[in-house]
C-alpha cells in the first residue's frame, strides 16, 4: 500500500492547483486497480497496457496501483474517487463487491469492470458501472482449438487463478473445441480438471501445477493465472530442456506474447484498450453506465497471435480455418 498512498499524498498537491472537474478544458483521467503486478509479462501487463493505450488515443491522464490485497480492493478504489478520478478500472471479477460499493458512494464517477458479470451494471444503483465482457468461451475455443490439434499425449491443462465465472467459461470452451478438434483429426483429447491458485501472483503456484500436471500427460497448456501461468511456463521450459526438445507448449493470454518462454506456440489475444477506450468515449460523452460492452471474435476484440514456426504448416492452416468458422459462427455446428 506504500505506493498508493505516495500516489494520493502527490495528486493531492496536483489538485489543488487544478481547474474545476467540468471546466471546458477539463483533463479526464482514469486510475487502473490490480492485484496482479502490471510487470508479469501476463494479465496484469496487459489489462495495463490496454489502459495506457485507451488512455493515449483519447487524452486522458492514467495512473495505477497494482499487486495489492483483496484486503485492500475497496480503500484503494475510493483512494483514486476522493481524488477526483472520472474512471476506475478494474480489470477482474474479483473486483465487483468493492466496485458496487464504492459506485454506490460516488455516484458521480464512472467504474469499468473488466470481465464483470452480465448483470452486475443492474445492480449499481446509481447506474455508474459498465461491465467490459470478452466472450469467454471464445477465448477458450481460440486456445482450446490449437490445444487439441498440437497434443500428441491426448491430455491437456488449464491453471486458473480463482474460481470466477469467467475462467469457469474459459476453461469450458477450452475443452470443448479440444474435444472436438481432436475428434476431428481422429484423436480423443483429455483435458484434465482444472486447478486454481487462488492468486494471481503465486508463480510458485504454476510451476507446482504445471509439474503435476506433466507428470499426468498433458504437453499443452493453458492458463487464467498471470503471474502463476508464468511460473507454468518456467516449469513447462524446463521440463523441455530437460529432454532437450521443446515437446510440452504453451498457449498464452490476453496479449501477443510468442517469444517469451521458447514453449509458446500461439496467445489468445483480447483488445482490451477497445474496450476501454469505449468506456472513456462514454464517459465524455455522458452516456456511461448501466450496460454491457461486449469484446468476440466477429467485432474483433478477440483473435489469435502469431502462430510459433513449431506448429507444422499443415496444423497452422487447420487452425485458421477454425479461427476463420469461429468468426463466422459456424464452429462445432
């Protein structure tokens, strides 16, 4: 918490000097709450660069505080709301209890819940909350299908963080287009049960899991972890060079991250600065709350990355032909 309060005791002195909040000229500015380390290499970098991208393509100031306690949701978010921050943004689930209760108290300010639930924008009472919604199970289908055509075991993997709603929806789709593409290429693919860390910043925790679980068949993996997908994928690097071939791959999220860690064969990819940019859109116009902004594979918010040259040429033209039934609607029909 020393960083945030070092940021309140600096925008305090900064306000003071500041026009009033709806003077012409007025500076928006949005302040990005996480629990994840925005430097993971994963969600939380991210869900921070989609801010500072939104932030950059419409003007408006940015600040963050992130690795921070459950413990600590609600007291940082009003920290940002008594300094006159126009919008929270809360880039997870997890948030939506400090989310309500403080757009409860400050009805005057806007608050963007990443992955918020479909109906949490109806329980804000003063209409102040907007739930940014990537499908999640079509970010499942877009790993879960390159999964099932790259495992040679038959068995793949996903790491969850905690038990949301939305990891539930990854994980399903995940193995329901491994199932099917799998099928498919006349192969049957296990996923096996998914696991949580109930952290998003216990990297030990994915290289744990990520061991066990190769201990169990699976050679692909996928994750809603952060930092413990990363600790995954140091186990996962490992255990290749260990063998010294790269034979156990690894499927990324939300950002293009293909040369990271040698595993890496392909990231689902989430365009999350869209949606937030549609949220500060709103929030200039006066139009903000109350609704559900959804991100899928047709509006484009969703798509897959680069494909890693360890994808045989004739998996990577499969594979973008799912993508392409997937955008199309037609997948698994």
């Amino acid at each position: 918490m020393k960083k945030v309060f070092a940021l309140v005791l600096s925008l305090v002195m900064v306000l003071a000097l500041a026009a009033p909040a709806f003077a012409a000229d007025k500076t928006y500015k949005v302040a990005m709450i996480c629990d994840s380390s925005i430097s993971d290499g994963g969600w939380g970098a991210a869900c921070y660069n989609a801010m500072i991208d939104a932030a950059a393509a419409n003007g408006w100031e940015t600040a963050y505080s992130d690795s921070i306690d459950q413990s600590a949701y609600y007291d940082t978010i009003v920290s940002y709301c008594d300094l006159g921050y126009d919008l929270i943004y809360a880039p997870g689930n997890q948030y939506t209890d400090a989310v309500l209760q403080a757009a409860e108290e400050y009805p005057e300010i806007a608050f963007a819940l990443l992955n918020g639930g479909a109906s949490t924008p109806e329980k804000a009472v003063n209409k102040n909350v907007t739930s940014l919604l990537p499908n999640a199970t079509e970010i499942g289908w877009i790993a879960g299908a390159l999964a099932g055509l790259m495992t040679e075991t038959g068995t793949i993997a996903f790491i969850g963080g905690m038990e949301l709603d939305t990891t539930k929806g990854k994980y399903a789709g995940y193995k329901e287009a491994a199932a099917y593409v799998g099928e498919k290429a006349g192969k049957t693919v296990k996923t096996l049960d998914i696991v949580y860390s109930n952290s998003f910043s216990a990297s030990d925790k994915g290289i744990e899991f990520a061991k066990a679980m190769i201990d169990q068949g699976a050679d692909v993996f996928f994750g809603d972890a952060s930092a413990v997908d990363s600790g995954a994928r140091q186990a996962i690097d490992a255990a290749n060079q260990a063998v010294g071939a790269i034979k156990i791959y690894d499927i990324a999220q939300p950002a293009d991250i293909l040369g990271q860690n040698e595993c890496i064969i392909c990231s689902q990819v989430t365009d999350n600065s869209s949606l937030v940019g549609l949220s500060m859109q709103a929030v200039m116009n006066g139009t903000f709350g109350g609704e559900v902004i959804y991100g899928t594979l047709e509006n484009g918010v969703l798509s897959a990355g680069k494909i890693s040259d360890l994808v045989p040429a004739e998996i990577q033209e499969q594979y973008k032909a799912y993508l392409e039934e997937m955008i199309a609607g037609t997948f698994m029909q």
